[in-house]
C-alpha cells in the first residue's frame, strides 16, 4: 500500500529508485547477492521488449553532447475500451479505467473490460466517454507498458479526488497518456520509475505533474504545485509545452549518479519555477522562455540556449559549472546573468542586475551580443575574453580576464574602473571604442597592449600597459591623466594617430624607445604642463606636436611640426563624434595644418583611415592623424521637374586643379538640347551665386557648347583648355569653385529655356593640386574624343604665352579670333548668340562695368 502523505511517500520513492538504480554496485553479502539477480532478471525481461522500448538517445551537431531522448508511443498489441466514467468494479454496468488498468496488467478480460486483439502492452482507449472520472480510491500500479488515449484535455478529466493517480511499477517499461486531463491527485500526477510520455494532455494540482526515469511531454500542460512540474532521473524531453512547478520547472536528478546520466531538452515551451530552479546536468533550450530562480546545470554538464528567454528573478540567470552556449537569446539573472565554467553567447542579450552579466572561470566568446553587469560586463577569472560586434557595459571593468582579452568591432562601456582589464596577459582593441570609466585606465594590458582603428576616451589613462604599447589608426582623447603609458619603459609604436585632449601627457614613455610617425599629439596637458610628451622620441617622422618641448625632434625636420611652450601648435581638430565609420574620432578643419602634411611617399596599408571601409586613407596627399579629410565637398541641388516637355541642364560634376578645370553638364530634362548654353565658372567668391544673376566678382571663365544637341540623359564634359573666355589663371589648392549652368530665362544670350531653372548652381568644389599659371594660348591639348562637343584652340605662332598674358590688345584680339573659329568650325555666330563689347576688353573695365544678368551681353 501507497502511504497517504505525498512527502514522505515521493521521498521513500525515490530512495527506493535510487537503490533499484545502483543494484549492480554491489557484489558482496546476501544482499547484494538478491539486489544482483533482481537486477539480472530485469534485464531479462527488457530484453525481450527492446522491440517495443521507444527509447533513443540522440547526439547534437550543435553541442557534440547527449542531449535529449526522443520516443513515440509504442506500437501496443491489445486495446482495452472504456465506456464508463464510474470508478467502480462491478460487473454489468460497463467497463471503467479501473477494471481496464486491472485487464491490462493480467494480459486478460476482468469485470467489463475485454481486450481487442493481443494482450500484452495494452492500450487503454478513453476517447468514447466524456466529462469526469473521480476515483474513490487509489488506482491499480500499472505493472506492463501501457498507453491510455483520451478524448481530448478539454473533453475528459481523470480527477484523483485526494487519492494516487497513475502509478508505474519498475516492470512498467512506458506510461503513455493522451488527450487527458489529470488533477486533484494526491502525490505525483504520473509516478513510474522508468519512461512517461505525455502528449496533449493537461496535469495540474499535483506535488509534481510527472515523476520518471525519462519523461517526454508534448503538446501539454504541467504543474507540479507542490514540487516540480518534471521531476526526471536520467532525460526529460520537453516540445510546445508549459511547465510549472512549485519548486522546481524541471528537474533531473542524475546528479546522484554521476555526471552524465541526465538531460533536459525544452523546445518551443514556456517553463516556470517559483522557489527553486529550473534544474539538469545537461541543459538544451530552443525557443522557450524559462523563468524562475534560475536556471541551472551541475557537475560536467553543458547547457545550451537558443532563441530563448531565460531569466533568473532570484539568483543566476543561467548558473552552470561546465560549459554554457547561448545563441539569439536574451537572458537575465537577478545576481549574474550567466556563471559558468565557459561561455559561448552570440546574437543574444544577457543582463546581471547586481553582479557580472557573465562570469566564468576560463574561457568566453561573445559575437553580436550585449552584455551588461551591475558589477563586470565580462568577467573570465582564470582565463581569456574574446568579444567581436558587441556592445558591453559594466558599472565596474566591461572586460576583466586573468589572462588576455580581444575586443573587435566593439563599444566597451564601463562606469568606474577599467574598461579593459587584462591582468596577466595582452589587451587587443580592433575597430571599437573603450569609454566611460573614471578611475583607472581605458585599457590595462598586464603584458602588451595594442590598437587598430579604435578610440578610447574618458578613462584615467588611456592605454596603460607593462610591456610594450602599439597604436595604428586610433584616437586617444579625454583621458583624465596620459593618453599612453609604458611602465616597464618598453617599445612604444605610433602610426597614424590622434592622441589629443588627455589631461596629462599624451606619451609617457619612461625611458623606452618611442617611435611615432604620421600622427598628432596636441592639446594634452592641463595639469600643471602643456607638453605632448614625457620622454624624447627615438624615430619621428611627419607629425604634429603642439608642444614638441623635450620631444627630440626638431620643427621643419622630417616632416615634422612642432610647437613649444610659448607658441602652442594648434591642430584645429573638431570635436570628438561620429564622423563616418564605427568609432567616433576629431575630424581637422579644412584650413587644419594637418591635412595633406603627411609622408607623401606613403602608399598604404593601411589602406583606409581610422573610420574604414569606404574612407581612404591618402585622399590627395596623407593627412597627419587617424582621419582622412576629404577636401573635395559636393553640394548637389535638389533637383524639381515639372510635367512640361522641356530640357533641363544641370551640372554633375566638377574637377578642379592647378592647370585644369572640367565642367560635366547632363540634361535630365525630357526633351533634348538643340540651342547653344553657357557654362561660367567662379574662383574665391565672397558669396555663392545666384540664380537669375550672374557674380561680379572673380569670375575667370565662360564656356560655350556650340549648339550641338544634348540627347536627354546625355552628358559632356566641358575644358578649360578650350574655352570661349578666360579670364586670369587656373585655382589653386584651396580655392573654392563654383559653376553655373545656362541663364534663367534669357533666350538673347542663347540660352535654352529649361522646365527647371532652379538647379543650375552647382558647387562648393575646393580645388587639388598645385598653383598652375595657365593661359588661353598655352593651354595644353585635351583628348576630347567622344565627346559630343568639339572645342578648338588657336593658338598664335607670333606671340609668346608670356606676351599673350600681358597684352591687352593681343588678349581682346585673340578673344575675336575665337569667335571667327567657333563661327568656321560650325558654332553659332555671335550674332545669334552673344554680342561683343570691345570696349570691355580689361578685367577691371569688365568688373567696373558688372556682371548683372542685364549685362550678361558683355561678357562675350
């Protein structure tokens, strides 16, 4: 007989199964002798069953251990049909589950119940009746495999009344249960010591929902009020379930027999503990959400998280002491996120409220995650961190490992301490950004640290290492003392970088070699000195050092600019933000002394600046520091069209240099070019352009196309080697251009009449390359080779260039002479286009008389 008090009954029981498990242990005495042949004789019968035994372990591919067990119903010989929902054994008044438990278990009819087909691991088949069936007592053990079907959870509820539910003897191979509700049961909801399968079935009320050697639940609905929604001792396999228990979730107890006797598996289910954990040596979860205490695995096993929810509202999110792998999860713990031996996590969310958001004694790899720890975001005690497009945060380190940390392509963000603290090994920065911390240094490398394409910013000290230090393409800024220290005084290696606004000094290299090359180092200091640099520097090549005092370099000397203590450098750098690319960084301004004063033999690599992919790193000639400026700035117009059926000019493009400027015209009209248009271009203009008004200041420049139609769509590109006018020299570095495309309206000065007239400017473009002295008659050739517009220079064999610049007579002349060939090479006449006024042949006559669009008509 079953005692009456579930506590003590269940916890008998499974004194008894732990006893009935280690039978084969022993080997000496009487006892041993009898627990040995029962044991033997056990395996005898199994033996004969393993046809019908459902039980198979499968391997993942993804964790490379045991994980679940996966099982059907078994294939039963005979069917036993209940017609009644009464509990009695009477004969005549149909057959009840009762009297079919007792027919199942004798392999033969009894009272009602017949058996359809072959006894033996019988099916029980409920789906006839409906409503309840209330025991007045316990039900029979169910001593041989046996599957009881129901009509549906919602139809039929086997309510226990107080009394034992469905009780599996250890010769009962497998319990099945379908379509069933169970409740009200004293003690466990389905109790066998070896395999329970629950499918579309409802168990609640309970001390546990289901207590077995392997329990496998589908498509149910568990609660286990007292205890634990699935109490297991070897695999628990859970599918489109809910699970709740009042202590534990789940529960596997293999723990009691050694480290790798059991597994829970949850798939696409939503588990929940109330006091205790949810609990297994090995651990597999995908796509549920498991909340409780926590979530835990002991001993040697491994849990495995994916696409799940798993939150600890007491202790640990996941609390494990062997090998944890997380994937697009998001999972939280009151105190540490996730505590394990390893940690693997990517594309997933993982929260410590009051402590590490990971803790682990070795090894960690994050990729695509966010990590965050009211204490550490990352914490590897006896070992290496590796963290690659992740955002991690911690109100003391962000990264803390005994050994060596790699940070790529991350944002670090910590609130006091260190943001990366690699104690006994090297620190690596690749592509992120190290900021927040006030108390100690950005990166503390107990070895060596280095970094590429990265910033660090708001720490005590920057970069602060034992050994050696190498920095290429990253800025240094903000610091609350020096920008880089090397304590031991090793090498110190600078290429290509910015170390600007640090408290103290930039470099501190107590005594070590120090070699910086492209690169600046401004603006440090502050607290009690202006110098860039503690130490001298053993090679220096191309940069700039606001305060160079003590440095050993020399100003002018190797590309090098140097400031001191009475006349501080300024690198005009902007301000520390998102310039383009992952990190933030200080972009110089165009006038900056930076830009383009670099090594002009450099090449690369590196290939691109500090902000990568996309952002050269020589745009023109090398910039000192870790960014690139892009003189060259295009500011297109917004283009507007109307529905009438016209051209529309506009300019795409200009390229302007020391000896040429080229002009590209498009038309995105819906109607082809067929007059002639004009084309001006602007150097150092005091203001831009107008529309409908041409400047009067500093024009250099009129173009003509020479009416040759301009398809729609169709481009040409437009040199100042052959113009209709020029006036003075090509620009120089620096000088800003603008160009103007066709008149508003002004079909007298051959211009075409456009469905917009609003998009004809075009410009800033700030000139490359050196100062050129280039005139209309020394212009060298330009291959205009399929170019829809033919441009012709004549140049004079009597004159040379020098006098050709100089005389005004021969300049008004030679302007003539371009008309007549335009007129001979099939341009349109003056007459039809522009007239002359001879009388305005010096630029300050021409600039004394104006340039409005009403005497636009001088200008040729």
């Amino acid at each position: 007989m079953r005692h009456k008090n579930p506590w003590l009954a269940s916890f008998l029981l499974r004194h008894i199964r732990r006893i009935h498990q280690t039978q084969k242990r022993f080997r000496a005495g009487a006892y041993a002798l009898q627990c040995a042949a029962q044991a033997r004789a056990r395996q005898a019968r199994q033996g004969m069953r393993l046809s019908r035994r459902p039980k198979q372990l499968l391997v993942s591919t993804i964790t490379g251990t045991t994980l679940m067990l996966s099982a059907v119903a078994p294939a039963l010989a005979g069917t036993i049909t209940v017609t009644t929902t009464g509990d009695a054994i009477n004969g005549g008044d149909g057959c009840s589950l009762r009297e079919a438990i007792y027919a199942a278990n004798n392999n033969s009819a009894y009272s009602d119940c017949v058996i359809s087909g072959t006894p033996g691991d019988d099916t029980v088949d409920l789906t006839s009746i409906s409503g309840s069936i209330v025991l007045g007592s316990d039900l029979p053990d169910i001593t041989e495999s046996l599957q009881i079907n129901g009509p549906g959870a919602a139809a039929l509820t086997l309510d226990g009344n107080g009394h034992y539910g469905l009780y599996g003897s250890p010769d009962a191979d497998t319990v099945g249960v379908d379509s069933l509700t169970i409740s009200n049961v004293s003690g466990n909801g389905i109790y066998t010591y070896n395999d329970v399968i629950v499918s579309n079935s409802v168990i609640t009320g309970t001390y546990s929902a289901v207590d077995a050697d392997n329990a496998i639940v589908s498509n149910s609905k568990l609660s286990g009020d007292i205890y634990s929604g699935i109490y297991g001792y070897t695999q628990a396999e859970v599918t489109n379930s809910v699970v709740t228990g009042g202590n534990f979730g789940i529960f596997t107890n293999g723990y009691y027999y050694g480290p790798e006797t059991d597994t829970a598996a949850v798939s696409d289910s939503t588990v929940t503990s109330s006091d205790e954990r949810t609990k297994a040596n090995n651990l597999v979860i995908t796509k549920s959400v498991v909340s409780g205490v926590s979530l835990d695995t002991y001993a040697y096993g491994q849990t495995t998280v994916i696409s799940s929810t798993v939150t600890g509202t007491v202790y640990d999110g996941i609390h494990s002491y062997s090998n944890i792998r997380i994937s697009d999860s998001t999972v939280s713990g009151e105190e540490y996120g996730v505590f394990g031996y390893t940690a693997v996590v990517s594309g997933s969310t993982v929260t410590g409220n009051n402590d590490d958001g990971i803790s682990v004694y070795t090894y960690t790899s994050v990729t695509d995650s966010t990590i965050s720890g009211g204490d550490d975001g990352v914490d590897a005690n006896a070992g290496d961190i590796m963290v690659s497009n992740s955002v991690v945060s911690g109100l003391d380190d962000g990264l803390d490992a005994r050994y060596s940390i790699t940070a790529t392509n991350t944002s670090v963000i910590t609130g006091v301490e260190y943001g990366i603290y690699a104690h006994h090994g090297h620190a690596t920065v690749i592509s992120s950004t190290v900021t927040g911390n006030t108390t100690y240094a950005g990166v503390y490398a107990g070895t060596d640290a280095q970094a590429a394409y990265s910033t660090i910013t708001g720490g005590y000290s920057g970069v602060v290492a034992y050994n050696t230090v190498a920095l290429t393409n990253s800025t240094i800024s903000g610091s609350g003392l020096h920008g880089i220290e090397s304590l031991s005084g090793d090498a110190i290696t600078i290429n290509h970088a910015t170390i600007a606004n640090n408290m103290g000094y930039g470099i501190v290299n107590n005594g070590g070699p120090t070699e910086v090359n492209n690169s600046i180092m401004a603006n440090n200091g502050g607290l009690g000195t202006t110098r860039d640099i503690s130490g001298t520097i053993s090679i220096g090549t191309y940069n700039l050092i606001g305060n160079g005092d003590g440095s050993g370099l020399t100003n002018g000397v190797n590309g090098n600019l140097l400031g001191s203590t009475g006349a501080l450098l300024d690198a005009q750098l902007g301000s520390l933000q998102n310039n383009g690319g992952p990190t933030p960084t200080h972009l110089p301004a165009l006038t900056s002394p930076v830009i383009d004063a670099g090594d002009p033999t450099f090449s690369g690599p590196p290939t691109f600046d500090q902000r990568g992919t996309g952002f050269a790193r020589v745009f023109g000639n090398l910039d000192i520091g870790s960014v690139e400026q892009e003189i060259l700035k295009f500011y297109f117009p917004v283009l507007f069209k109307d529905a009438a059926f016209l051209p529309d000019l506009i300019i795409t493009n200009i390229t302007a240099t020391g000896s040429e400027v080229l002009v590209t015209i498009q038309n995105i009209g819906n109607a082809p070019v067929t007059g002639p248009f004009w084309v001006d271009v602007y150097y150092n203009l005091t203001s831009p352009p107008v529309l409908n008004q041409q400047s009067s200041l500093n024009w250099n420049l009129t173009v003509l196309n020479g009416g040759v139609p301009l398809a729609v769509g169709q481009s040409v590109t437009l040199s100042l080697a052959s113009p209709s006018y020029v006036e003075g020299d090509p620009p120089s570095s620096g000088t800003t251009v603008y160009g103007q495309v066709d008149s508003v309206g002004r079909s007298e000065f051959g211009a075409v009449i456009e469905s917009n007239e609003g998009n004809n400017i075009f410009g800033p473009v700030t000139a490359t390359g050196g100062s050129g002295v280039l005139s209309p008659d020394s212009n060298p050739a330009v291959d205009h080779s399929g170019l829809p517009v033919q441009i012709v220079t004549a140049v004079s064999p009597t004159a040379s260039p020098a006098k050709q610049n100089s005389d005004p007579a021969h300049r008004q002349a030679r302007i003539q002479e371009q008309a007549d060939d335009r007129g001979s090479q099939g341009w349109l006449p003056l007459s039809q286009s522009r007239s002359f006024d001879h009388n305005l042949s010096h630029p300050d006559q021409r600039r004394a008389h104006g340039k409005g669009r009403g005497d636009r008509k001088a200008k040729n």
